[in-house]
C-alpha cells in the first residue's frame, strides 16, 4: 500500500526484553524495507522519544515493570490522539485484548513463535500507517481547500441543487461583506429567502443554465439589497461536471462603483461606447492619458508610473503594431467605430495576461485627439475554453468507444452528433450523415413507427423502439434505440439524444430458446430412453449448434457409462467412443457430484480421459441417474454463459423426458402384465359360467326328479344349497366381468330404480319408504347392482318384515333399514369378498357394492339408522338439481 508513497515508516517498538525487540526489528525491517525500527526498554524512555522524534507507528508489550502497556497506550494518547499505536504482546486474554481496545488502540497482536506473527504485525503497521497518513493529508487538504476559500479575494459561496430549487451551503467572509447580512442568515436560505422573489429569478436563470449546460455561466445582475441597489458581476460553475451536478459556487464581485464610473463616462462622446473593464485614454502620440482604477489593478504599476508613458510599458512590438493597425482601421472613410483585438498584457509582477482589447477614436470634428479603449481579463475564459475543449474531447472520445450507437437530433429528426459507431455500422461518411434525418436509416416499412417513437419521446421524454437498421450494403441489423427528450433551461423541447443498441445476439438467443421449447414437445413423444438420447443429441447439433456431443446412459449391471448417442461429427473427429468406468475421466467425474462441468481450456484441465484429445473447450452435463450429455468444441473458449444457460435447459428436458420413458416403460409392462391377468380372468369366468353352472343346473333338474319321487326334508336341504351355490356363482361372476369398472355415466332418475330394484327382492311382507323423485348421474346397470344388493342385505339380515328407507344428501343418497345393524368392529370387514354373517348370504354382496362405489369415485359410510339398523350413505355423487 506505501509502494505509491515510498517514503520511510519510523517505527518505535517498547519492551522490556532488549534481545526480543532487536530480533522484532530485524523480522520487521526485514519483511518491509521502507520500515526503520527502533526500540526502548522503557515506557517511560519512550514517551520521551515519541515527545522528541514522533514516530509513524508505536509497537509496544504489555508486561512490563513499573508502567504495562495499557497504561503506556493512555499515556500516548493523552499527547497523539490519533498516532498507530499496536500492543504485542505475549499475554493473550479476552480480557487484555478488551482493554486495549477499550483505550484506543489501532491493534492487539499476541506474540507467538514462526515468521509468520512478525509477517502479520508487518502487515497491520504498513495498513495502520498508510491511513494514518491518508487521514493526515486529507485533514491538510481540507484545511488548505478552506484556507483558500475563506481568504479568496472575491466573495465565494457554495450552492446546494436540490430537486425543487437551490440552497446557500457556505460562504467566505466576502461574501458576508457583499451581501450584508451575517452568515447565519445566508447559510441554509435559498435564493428567494435571502433576496426577495424578484432578484431571486436573476440568479436561479444563471444556475439552472449552468446545470443544464454543465459549464460555468457568467452573469452581471442588479440586486436590490437593504443597503441600496448593487451591480454583481458573478460566475457560477458546477463544483464537479462529472456525473450528477448537486453542488455550484458563485464568484462574484462588486462593480457597482465601476458601472456608476461608466454611466458618469456616458456623458463624454466616444467613451460610452467602448467602455468596460480596464478603462484607458491615449493622446495623439500614443500616451497614456487617462486609466481606471481597474487598469491599474490588471497592470501592477502605480497610476503615477503609468500616466505619460506609452504602451510599451505594458504591450510588446508586435501587439504595439497591431493596435497601430487598429488605429487605422479606425481612421478610415470606411472604418468601424470600434475594434475589438485579442491582446496579451504583460504586467509589472506575474504571468501575462490575455486580454480583449475594445478601442475606439476621440476626435473632435475632423481633428483626432487620441484613443479610448477598454482591456478585459479574459485569461480565466481562456482556460475555460481550453477546459471545455478538453471535455468535449474527452465525451468524443468516450463516446467513440462505445458499443453501442450514440446520437443527437433536433425535434425534426435532423441529426446534430453522433458517435463512430454510427458511421462504422451504418456505412455512411460523416459528411453523408450530417445530411441525413433520422428516418433515413430505416426501411420503409420501419418509418412509421419510427416515427412515433421521436413523438413519444419529445411528448412523453423517453421511449424505445426496435427497428432494422439498414446499412449502404443493403444489410438489415436490428437495432433497439431508447431515446430522452432535450429541454433547454427554460423547459423548450430543443431536440432528443438517445443510444442504439445492436440486439442480433439477444433475438438469436431469444430465437434459440423458442426453438428449443419447440424441439422439447418431442420428448414427451419419446417411446423409449434411446429415442430420447437420439433426439437429444440432434437438437444440441440444430439448435444449439454444438456439433460434437454424445450421450452416455449408466448401466447399473456393468457399473460404467456407456456410449448411446452422437453426432456424425463426434464420431468422425473420435472414432469408437470409449466406455468409462470408475472415475478415470471428467464424464464419470459430472455423472457421479451431479454438478455441470464447464472447461474453456481443457488441455490445462487435469483428470481428463484423453491427454491428446483435440477438445479445448467442454461442458458436461449429468442427466441424473441416467448418465452424462457432453458438449464439445476444438477451440478454447467456445462456451459462454448463454451456452451454459442452454445447455441446463436441455439437460433439464432431457433428465426428464428419461424419467418419462422409464415410467412409461414400466407403464407399459405393467399393461402387459394386466392383459395376462384380464387373459386369465377370462378364462376362470368361462370356466365358472360354463364347467360350474352346467352341472349346477343339472343337479337342479336330478333334484326336481327326485323330489317328484318321493318327500325328504334332506332334499330341501339340497335346494338350498344349490341356490346358494348359484348364488355364489353370479356373485362370482359379477365380480370378476364388472370389477371396478363402469360403462356410460347417464342421468338416472333415483325413485324408480330403486323401485324396480325392490321389485325383485323376494319378501312380501317387507316395506320400502322412497324419498321424493331426484335424479343423480351414473352408471345405470351398476347403480342398479349397487342398490339391488344393499335390498338383499337388508332382507338377508334384517329379515322378511324389515322396513327400509331412501333419502337424499347434499351430495348423494343414503339406504337405511331397522335390522341389527353392523358393529362398528365390523364395518370394514363387510367390504371384504366371501365376508358374511349369514348361511344365505354369499359374501361378496357388499363387496361389489363396494366395486361400483370405487368405480364410480364415490364414498361410503356405515353407520347406524335411528331404528337401530344399518344406514349405508353414499357420498360424492353428482346430484342434478331440478
């Protein structure tokens, strides 16, 4: 950090082991050859030397006899406030390091063995010095720059901008002497406040001029102050034109004196219209007859020196000659009345002084008497101009080395400047430019709303518009142009500046990210993981443009990467692609951490499968458990951000499209499997329907036979078990054609079919109360095997004079009957097939009541009724109003 400074760090280190502050001074000077250490046993033989030679730096122990350093920093900082000040110490505590702290010092190092605590402690000098020494400097600045500003000549005050007007910051003695109010009332007040509302819009025109012009602004204004009417000559500047202008000074003096002198010279024939500044008066021989008090000041001489002698006192030759060329311009028929000639003065002490001499004749009738002129110290407009010539030399060419294209134009598109850019994109000479509009750089079929967007922007202030730029070779670039308005300070719409910025990269990426998405509606389309990998592959070679890539699928059985995918390029550029195992290479490397891998110098890159491989640069991209896309280019750098950014896109689309394919292969395998099953179904239900039921129904026909015969109560037996069996046959059979399936879901009008239902239930002597008519959607044949087998069950169980009852819910219905009911232990188990607690009943009546529910996505529920039976209720039902 000193490098810049090179100047010597006098550094004092204090401990009371001499042998370890002469080995601290060798480490120290060592480590830093700028540093000169000396060092003392004593606090108190320190004090006495910071007193006689202050040093930049104090190192100092703590443990030392009869002062420890705590005591010694207080001590030091009584006197130097502010002097670095580092305890190094070999007591190390919490407790130490607060208290140092605590009185102010810059630094606490605990000693410990190695070059690396003196390296350190080097370190923290050279940092608390270097600022030490920054803030002295900046506190000498500042008090140079407020030397100078209390003690200018002229009367100087500070302005702040602020949004909505202007405010007085600081002003010199001066300036309270011109003003005549005391400081306290001119600091904080704003123009209106310390002269009145009329003097006031004088000065805010000068300042905002000088705002918007971002240059200083001369002015001589009238004031009309509590002491009379005053004359001002003042200039106003920003205090910094570089970016946003929040502060000006005024310099102003006081020419109300000089302006009552030329009003009294007003009276005296040539004099009124010449006169300025330095005032001076020649007779015929070229004699100094007459000189304000101004004169003498620009000059130097006493006026005593000055009346009498010539201009040579103050003009050398060549300027003598030119004002005696002046003269005779003057002189003649056709002559000016007054001449105005850039001069240089050369006073009695200092520089020259560039001056503008006014000079005009006295003459009475036809006899020339002398001359009268004027000389103006323009040598501060002269550095102003150098300054502006400068700056604007500087804008050009900061302006010049932009990217982006950077103009000027009137409110009629006539441009006023631009940059190179313009010229070197467009084709144009500049001179072709300067005769150009605006609109002339576009097609017509981009005029139009280039058109609007000038109106938008000097009615609006700013606006952007996207156009084609065409260039003298005919060559269309798109171009987006933002452009703000121009207002002079009076708020006058004066024209708009703007920049134009060549957006072919941003509609190429825009281009490629559409194509991308376009391309990504193919993958859900993939039948299978190859296809994905296939087509993975060409979409990084068509729209990403990345010839070379390939793609590596994990084989869980071999525990490596195998190649599945690549580009023609890539197979060409490498042969037969290797197969990669274990963490030989980059690829395995991705594919195992999971993170993209990006190198743009990949011969540099160790770890790499190939030593000689012609890629230079690479992006490599796990796709999840599935394996690894790489991406590849036999240049370096080929890969920027965009390319990245792309290529997580496709590695996104690509992991996921693998992970459909797989769902929609074991999808797919589990269709197989189901058709096997639904195969096999089939053949139980034909074997039911057909080797069951037909002898069923023969032992039907025997048993008829039999009981035309002869009367046994074992014959009734049979019956019933052969119903049964036939029972459990359909039931069976219902279960295994219907399962949880259901055909066209219709309105169905619930009265009736739950009547027609109850009319196959065989108990006379039983009762059904049905709600009022409403209709629901379903499945009509199923909704009548759900109702007909719930009918059953409540007569199975409920027995012949059982009463049942149906009624509507908000979203279903439900079946009630005074029976037994079900306990609440048993409820889950009804739904189960072959459940029953009856010798009638089959055990799957619930269970395929339970199948129409679940095929239909309904709900049900067991409860009890209020008669104490069962109350099934079915929810979720779309019940159509009427």
């Amino acid at each position: 950090m000193l490098t810049a400074l090179q100047e010597t760090i006098q550094v004092l280190h204090v401990d009371d082991e001499p042998e370890f502050a002469d080995l601290t001074a060798t480490f120290l000077e060592r480590e830093n050859n700028h540093f000169a250490v000396e060092t003392e046993t004593k606090p108190s033989r320190g004090l006495e030397r910071i007193i006689n030679r202050p040093p930049d730096c104090v190192v100092s122990d703590y443990n030392m006899p009869n002062m420890d350093g705590i005591e010694f920093l207080e001590a030091v900082r009584d006197d130097y406030s502010e002097l670095p000040f580092i305890l190094f110490t070999g007591k190390g505590s919490e407790d130490v390091a607060s208290d140092a702290l605590r009185a102010d010092a810059t630094d606490y190092i605990q000693k410990q063995s190695g070059s690396e605590r003196y390296e350190l402690l080097a370190n923290r000098i050279e940092n608390a010095v270097t600022q030490y020494r920054s803030q002295q400097r900046l506190r000498e600045t500042r008090e140079e720059y407020a030397a100078v500003f209390e003690n200018a000549q002229n009367a100087l005050i500070l302005v702040q901008v602020e949004d909505n007007g202007f405010r007085y910051q600081q002003c010199n003695p001066q300036t309270i002497e011109l003003i005549g109010q005391n400081k306290a009332e001119i600091v904080g007040s704003t123009p209106c406040e310390l002269f009145g509302p009329e003097d006031a819009k004088k000065l805010i025109g000068a300042y905002r001029t000088c705002v918007a012009q971002r240059e200083p602004v001369a002015y001589t204004v009238t004031l009309d102050l509590p002491t009379g009417e005053v004359i001002r000559e003042c200039e106003v500047a920003p205090v910094s034109p570089e970016g946003e202008i929040n502060q000006l000074v005024v310099e102003f003096r006081d020419i109300t004196e000089q302006c009552h002198r030329q009003r009294e010279f007003q009276q005296h024939g040539s004099i009124i219209d010449v006169l300025s500044d330095a005032v001076y008066v020649l007779n015929e021989d070229g004699q100094f007859t007459y000189v304000n008090d101004e004169f003498i000041e620009l000059v130097g001489y006493d006026r005593k020196t000055v009346l009498g002698s010539t201009q040579s006192l103050i003009k050398d030759e060549p300027t003598i000659e030119q004002a005696e060329q002046q003269l005779r311009r003057l002189l003649s028929d056709d002559g000016p009345e007054t001449v105005s000639s850039e001069i240089t003065v050369y006073p009695r002490e200092g520089d020259p002084v560039v001056c503008e001499d006014h000079m005009g004749v006295l003459d009475e009738g036809n006899q020339l008497n002398g001359s009268v002129g004027t000389l103006r110290d323009i040598t501060d407009q002269k550095e102003n101009e150098q300054e502006l010539r400068e700056e604007r030399t500087f804008v050009k060419q900061a302006l010049n080395t932009l990217t982006d294209i950077f103009y000027v134009a009137s409110p009629d598109g006539e441009l006023r400047r631009w940059n190179d850019r313009l010229r070197r994109v467009s084709g144009y000479t500049d001179e072709t430019i300067t005769e150009m509009n605006v609109a002339e750089f576009f097609s017509s079929d981009d005029q139009g709303q280039i058109a609007d967007a000038i109106e938008d922007t000097l009615t609006t202030g700013k606006a952007t518009v996207e156009a084609g730029l065409v260039t003298t070779d005919g060559e269309h670039i798109p171009y987006e142009f933002t452009g703000a308005r121009l207002t002079d300070a009076d708020n006058n719409v004066t024209g708009f500046a703007g920049v134009g910025r060549d957006i072919t990269d941003r509609r190429r990426r825009v281009n490629t990210l559409r194509k991308l998405h376009e391309r990504t509606q193919t993958f859900i389309t993939a039948p299978d993981r190859q296809a994905v990998a296939d087509h993975a592959v060409e979409t990084a070679r068509t729209v990403l443009n990345h010839t070379l890539n390939t793609i590596w699928f994990y084989d869980e059985t071999e525990k490596t990467l195998c190649p599945v995918a690549a580009t023609d390029e890539a197979r060409n550029l490498f042969g037969e692609l290797p197969t990669y195992t274990g963490g030989e290479s980059l690829s395995w490397q991705a594919f195992e951490t999971g993170e993209v891998r990006v190198d743009n110098n990949l011969q540099t890159t160790p770890g790499r499968y190939n030593p000689d491989t012609p890629v230079e640069s690479e992006i490599l991209l796990p796709l999840g458990e599935h394996g690894v896309m790489n991406f590849g280019a036999t240049e370096p750098n080929a890969f920027d951000e965009f390319d990245t950014y792309l290529a997580h896109i496709l590695g996104d689309v690509v992991h996921a499209a693998l992970v459909r394919a797989d769902r929609e292969q074991n999808l797919q395998s589990q269709r197989e499997q189901l058709k096997h099953q639904n195969e096999r179904l089939d053949e139980f239900v034909s074997v039911v329907s057909h080797d069951l039921q037909s002898p069923l129904q023969v032992a039907n026909g025997r048993l008829e036979l039999v009981q035309d015969d002869c009367d046994s109560e074992h014959l009734d037996n049979v019956a019933r078990a052969l119903d049964r069996m036939d029972a459990l046959i359909e039931d069976v059979l219902t279960l295994a054609r219907e399962g949880d399936r259901i055909g066209e879901v219709e309105p169905v009008m619930f009265a009736n079919i739950v009547d027609d239902c109850w009319q196959t239930v065989a108990a006379p002597e039983a009762e059904i109360m049905i709600d009022d008519e409403w209709t629901i959607q379903a499945d009509r044949s199923r909704l009548r095997q759900l109702l007909e087998n719930l009918l059953r069950n409540a007569v199975e169980h409920g027995g012949e004079n059982v009463s049942v009852k149906t009624g509507k819910l908000e979203t279903g219905f439900y079946l009630e009957d005074d029976g037994p009911g079900i306990s609440e232990g048993n409820r889950d188990d009804v739904f189960e097939a072959g459940y029953t607690t009856t010798r009638q009943g089959t055990g799957f009546g619930l269970r395929i009541v339970k199948q129409v529910v679940d095929a239909h996505g309904w709900e049900i529920v067991i409860t009890n009724s209020e008669q104490g039976g069962a109350r099934f209720e079915i929810t979720g039902i779309n019940v159509i109003e009427d």
